[in-house]
C-alpha cells in the first residue's frame, strides 16, 4: 500500500500546526485529567464495597484514563521540541497506551451504560455473584482491548525513519520523530480496509449502538411501573443521567474521531486527489484526536455529577456510617468482614 506523500502538500507547515495543537490541548488536560482520575480511584475505593451501581466498572475506566494522562508529559515534550530522545521502545508504548485508553474507555462507558440500565430494569438480579462476574468481565475487556490494539504500534516501521528536516532516510538509532510521524509498514489494500473496517464496527459503531438503546430503555422507565423495578424516579432520573452522559462522551469525544479515521486513511493512501480536501482532512484529523483524549478529563466530571457517591464522599470526608459500624462490628466478632450487596 502506498502512503507516499501528495505533492500539494505542505509537510512542514502541517507537521507546525498538528505539533501546536496536540502541545496545547494536551497541556490543558494534564492537571484536570490527572487529579480528577487520581480523585475518582479513592472515592471509588470507598464505596466499591457498598454500592452496586457500577463502580468497579468506573474504577476500570478512571485506570484507563490515568494511563494516557502519565503518557502526556512525553507527549508534550516532543511536540514543544520535535524531538524524541527517550528511545523507540518508549515511544511505543506511549502510542500503543493512546489507543488502549481510547477503546479501553469506549468498552467500560458501555459497560456503565448497562450496568445502570439493568439495575433500573432489573434490580433484584444483582448479587454478590454479579459483581464477581463484573470483575470477571473487567478482566476480558482488557485483555481484549490490549490485543486488539496491538496492530497500531506493530504497523508502524521503526527501521526507516524520515528526517523530518530533509527528504532522506535516517537509522532508527538517529529517529528524532514519534507517534503518528512513523512510516507505516506495508499493508495490502484488503487487509487496511479489513482492519480499518473492524476498528469501526468493533470499536465505535456497536458499542454507540449500546449505549444509545440503554439510554432510551433508561428514559422509559420513567414512564412505566414495573414489577420489580425499582420505584424510586429519583433514582431512575439519576441513572438517566449517568447514561447519558455516557452518550455524551461518546459522541463529543469518539464521534468526530471515528468519523475522521477513515477520511485520513484515504489521504494517506493518496486516494484522494483534490489537494484542498487533503488538506482540510489533515488539518481536523488531529483536532479530533485531541478530542478522543479529552475523555479522560470529562469521565471524572461525569462522576462527579451522576452519582450520589462522589457527593457524599466530598461533602463528608470521613468514612461512611454504614462502613463505619461494619469495623466496628468486625471488631467486635473478632475480624470477620461483612459484606453488603
């Protein structure tokens, strides 16, 4: 497959303006991401415990987010600098972390997303076995996530690298360059589209397709009565909200991108032939990106105002009663722990 550069294209003033908006968007994520995420982790660690209202899932997606919010300070050294001199094993792993917390997100969002639709539909369901079987699902997911992403960095060449000063070849020991700037490896026309084909489906549009019909089941049970559904409407309006914004985040975050995906593929494998297209294309692919790591600075905003959790913990910094007397009863029995469904 031919990724070779089109002749009206401006490499240098594009590589200029993709450096300035990833060093900006990321440095403005950075402190809310990482503080947010590190929040989220001890407030969850409380109340994994006594709630069941998918907080081992928020766990998992709050540990996503952390992962590509310690990637970024190498991040926006190289696109300050333009320059990579940590070596390409750790470059990689950066690059690979990206879209690991990029689809590792999409899976734990749906994962929320049911979680709260069931409890609402279905609440006497859930036992202490379930969350085993949550934690069991946690486990497949990433495992999943993990290989399914592993072809981003594996088709990235790290044997020739182009100077980004000049038109010639440089040993990968001589790389200055990182991240998307990789040559690809050579791939044929039917397995690009075959991958690009399962990214899609696979990595977006069934996953949306979850999550929009857990918020349309979410927001009719505030029209119906039940049997066995919880009765409370305060409680099915506050999992309407968590849900959706679940959708929110998808659409925001990993719609532009996934709409992008595919457009830039066709530029780099010079399918496209009007140069302004090209341009524009290249130009709002990495806005979209950007967008796609913006998640991990929402997700911790969307714990914030969707569950009761986060309120109780940050306006009563100590322990919650019901933990509380569980210590002190296990104290009392001589250490056996108790445990509420």
């Amino acid at each position: 497959m031919n990724f070779a550069n089109h002749s009206c294209e401006n490499n240098e003033d594009l590589r200029s303006y993709q450096h300035h908006v990833y060093a900006v968007v990321y440095s403005v994520i950075l402190a809310p991401g990482l503080l947010g995420n590190v929040l989220a982790l001890w407030v969850f660690k409380v109340y994994v415990r006594e709630t069941k209202k998918a907080v081992v899932f928020m766990m998992n997606l709050a540990v996503a987010d952390l992962l590509q919010v310690l990637s970024l300070p190498l991040r926006i050294y190289y696109y300050l600098n333009n320059t990579w001199p940590f070596g390409h094993p750790l470059c990689m792993m950066c690059f690979y972390l990206k879209y690991v917390n990029m689809y590792a997100s999409i899976f734990f969002l749906v994962c929320v997303s049911v979680r709260r639709c069931e409890l609402i539909k279905r609440p006497l369901r859930y036992n202490s076995s379930r969350r085993k079987g949550d934690l069991l699902v946690c486990a497949l997911g990433w495992l999943l996530v993990c290989l399914c992403c592993l072809p981003f960095p594996l088709l990235r060449n790290p044997g020739s690298v182009p100077d980004p000063n000049s038109s010639r070849i440089t040993s990968e020991a001589d790389s200055l360059v990182c991240f998307s700037e990789l040559p690809m490896r050579a791939v044929s026309v039917p397995g690009a589209w075959a991958l690009l084909i399962l990214a899609e489906l696979l990595g977006f549009i069934i996953p949306l397709i979850l999550v929009l019909a857990c918020t349309c089941l979410t927001a009719g049970s505030l029209r119906e009565s039940t049997a066995g559904a919880i009765p409370d409407r305060g409680e099915k309006r506050r999992a309407l909200r968590m849900v959706l914004s679940c959708a929110l985040v998808f659409l925001v975050c990993f719609a532009p991108y996934h709409v992008t995906m595919p457009l830039d593929f066709l530029v780099k494998a010079n399918a496209l032939s009007s140069c302004t297209l090209r341009d524009l294309i290249l130009r709002s692919h990495p806005v979209t990106l950007c967008l796609a790591s913006l998640n991990c600075s929402l997700d911790p905003l969307m714990y914030y105002f969707t569950t009761d959790e986060f309120w109780r913990r940050l306006s009563k910094p100590e322990i919650p009663e019901s933990m509380a007397f569980s210590r002190r009863l296990s104290c009392m029995t001589g250490g056996e722990d108790t445990e509420e469904d």
